[in-house]
C-alpha cells in the first residue's frame, strides 16, 4: 500500500495519480521507503515523458493545526517553500469528535519544478490525532525525524504547554515557531516565549518578527552616513506608533529591537566592545532607552505606521513613517551636519510563505530576536498593569 499525491499547483506537478491513501501508523517507515521506490521508478532517468526525481530534505518540520481548516492552509504553505526548504514535514491535525483515540496518517510526495524540469520532491506525513492519542503520536513522529537536521515545530495558534504531543515534540526541537498576529491572547504568547527554562533546548521564533524586517532595515539605514554613525549610542527615547484596535506586539517587538541595539551601542561606546546580543547587563552603558508604545486611532489596527528616535546633546530626531496604502517607507534624519533628504525604501506586506522562509532560514538561536522578545514581553507587561 503506497500514497504519493503531490500538488499541481504554481509550477508542482502531480506524480502517482491517486488519491491520498490511509496507512497504519506504524508502518510510516515502510511505507515512505515504498513511496520513494515508486516515485523514483516513475521518474527513472531515461523513461518517456517522465520527469527526474530528486528527493531532499534538509529540515524536519511538525506543525500542530487545531482543525482541518489550519491543516489544509499548512500544507499549501508547505508545498510553496518546498523548493527553497525541501523537509520532511509532518502536518498534525487534531481530531474532532468520534473515536477519542483516533491516530491516522497519510503520505504524500510535494515536489517542486527546476529550471531543468527536474523535480525536487520532499514528504509530507498528514497525521489525524484525537485527543487521547496525542502521546502515541508522539512516539510515532519521534523515531521518524530524519537524524542530524535541525528540527522545527510550527504551532498555529497559540501552544497548548500541558499537550503532551507538544510536551515530548519540544525534547527534540531546535526551534518553536509562532505566529503572534494570529493568537487569540497574543501578549500571553509573547511572555510564555520570553520566559522559557534557560534549560531548554528550542529557541523561539515568531512570524511577526519576519514581518517586521523592512522596518527594522529602514531604522538601521538612518545611522549609515558617518554624521549619524555615532547616534545611536546616544539615542534616550523611542517612540512606536502603531494602529489603534489591534495587538501591540509588532509594536512592542520593534520597540525592543531599538532599546536593545541601543544598549549595544552604548556599551561598546563605554567599554569599546560590545556586550553579547540578546538583552544583558548594560555595564558602563547608563540607564536604559526609553520605550513609547502610542496607539493611533486612524491607522490600521495593530499595524505600525511610525517610529521616532530621539536624542539631546546635541539634540537629534530620527523618523521612519508609513503613509496609508503607501508601498514604501520614508526615512529622515533631523540632525545639523547630516542629510535632511528622505529616503525612500520599498515596502511590501511579506506573504505567509515568505514568512515561513525566513523562519526556516534561521535553524539556531536568533539572538537579535530573543534580545527583543524579551525587552518586548515587559513592555506590553508593564503595559496591561498600567
């Protein structure tokens, strides 16, 4: 018994022809060393009108979906990055109502199209899970990981901590990967993230850091001129606006970024080094940047639409604005000695599977992030007690 269902979608082609067959759990490893074979007959090099197959794989990916709907969406995002990060992936869906020990799986081949009409295909075990089964679960995608490759774990929505699937998965994984925008309490989320056991091994990533990656660029850009090199070790105040009505997360993110290179700046201004990124002891640096998170009633909610730095002695003011339905962010420096011209960098909303991408980019610690998240977590803490 062998499934190999890969999506015509966007350039993938469809290898097997059928339908997505059913398999007994345990014989997952059987069953994706038959789907390989036949795959790999299908595409032998040489056969008429068939394609060459190369199978590949540098992650391991388990995503743990709530329903059917979640499930269906990861794999589709799954199949668009196959290309860029071939994985073997594992889509867990959590089942509805019937048998409460219900565990399922069916397998599939995704495959992306090269250039050369070469096909370079990965797998995706599809895992239906009741409640009761989620251990057994467990123990069934364990032994499966493919060894010596960074292992992620996408939760979609918010991470149950007291699943005992997501309990054994998080022993193995390198990284713990969110989406903060889409969480039902995203502050919970964010300060769950930020005060994980040092004792662990994952490290957290967060969909809305990726999104936040063209503001982070057109801040950075204000310092390239030598009159504004120095600046930010004397920056005291950031101010992030951001959409009224919605999370301040991306806002709180952003706001830790600023605070946190501040502080690096300032501490190899001090001491002529800098300290570890990722937040610390700020040493001869001085008292912290001051953080400002302003809700903006006509803005787009949650989203943010400014960001000011300022500085005194001598006093400068550095801006990165958006303008509503603008496709590029503006960038301006106020300081004597420096240009007074905007600069203008393109702006795009990234796509959900560019977000992925660049989660999968990252298989270790992501320092600059962790140094945000936690600066980030105490400010929307210190927010909800005011």
């Amino acid at each position: 018994m062998a499934a190999a269902v890969i999506a015509d979608r966007e350039g993938r082609a469809v290898l097997g022809g059928g339908g997505t067959l059913e398999v007994d759990v345990k014989s997952i490893g059987r069953e994706l060393r038959r789907l390989w074979d036949e795959t790999g007959e299908a595409g032998a090099e040489g056969a008429a009108n068939r394609p060459v197959i190369t199978r590949a794989c540098t992650r391991n990916l388990i995503v743990l979906a709530a329903n059917p709907e979640e499930a269906e969406r990861a794999t589709g995002l799954l199949a668009a990055v196959a290309g860029m990060h071939p994985t073997r992936a594992f889509v867990v869906e959590a089942g509805a109502g019937g048998n409460p020990e219900r565990l399922e799986a069916h397998l599939q081949a995704v495959c992306s199209i090269r250039g050369t009409g070469r096909h370079v295909c990965c797998e995706q075990i599809t895992m239906s899970v009741g409640p009761g089964a989620r251990r057994r679960a467990a123990g069934t995608i364990v032994p499966l990981l493919v060894p010596d490759l960074p292992v992620f774990v996408w939760v979609l929505g918010e991470p149950d901590w007291d699943d005992e699937l997501l309990i054994r998965l998080l022993d193995v994984a390198d990284r713990l990967l969110v989406d903060t925008r889409r969480a039902a309490d995203p502050v919970a989320v964010m300060a769950n993230l930020a005060r994980r056991p040092h004792k662990v091994r994952w490290t957290p990533g967060d969909f809305e850091w990726s999104r936040l990656s063209p503001w982070r660029e057109a801040v950075a850009s204000l310092f390239d001129e030598p009159a504004t090199a120095t600046l930010p070790a004397r920056l005291e105040r950031v101010v992030v606006r951001f959409g009224a009505g919605g999370s301040a997360v991306g806002a709180a993110l952003i706001a830790g970024w600023m605070v946190d290179r501040i502080a690096e700046a300032r501490e190899r201004a001090a001491t002529g080094r800098g300290r570890d990124a990722g937040g610390g002891a700020m040493g001869n640096a001085g008292a912290a940047a001051t953080a400002v998170l302003e809700p903006v009633p006509d803005a787009r909610a949650g989203e943010i639409c400014g960001i000011e730095l300022h500085a005194r002695e001598p006093a400068a003011r550095c801006e990165v604005v958006a303008a509503a339905d603008d496709h590029a962010l503006t960038a301006r420096v106020t300081l004597a000695g420096s240009c007074a011209l905007p600069v203008r960098q393109p702006w795009v909303r990234g796509a959900e599977e560019s977000l992925l991408e660049d989660q999968l980019d990252t298989p270790g610690a992501w320092p600059t992030y962790e140094g945000a998240l936690a600066i980030a977590a105490s400010l929307l803490d210190g927010s909800a007690r005011g």
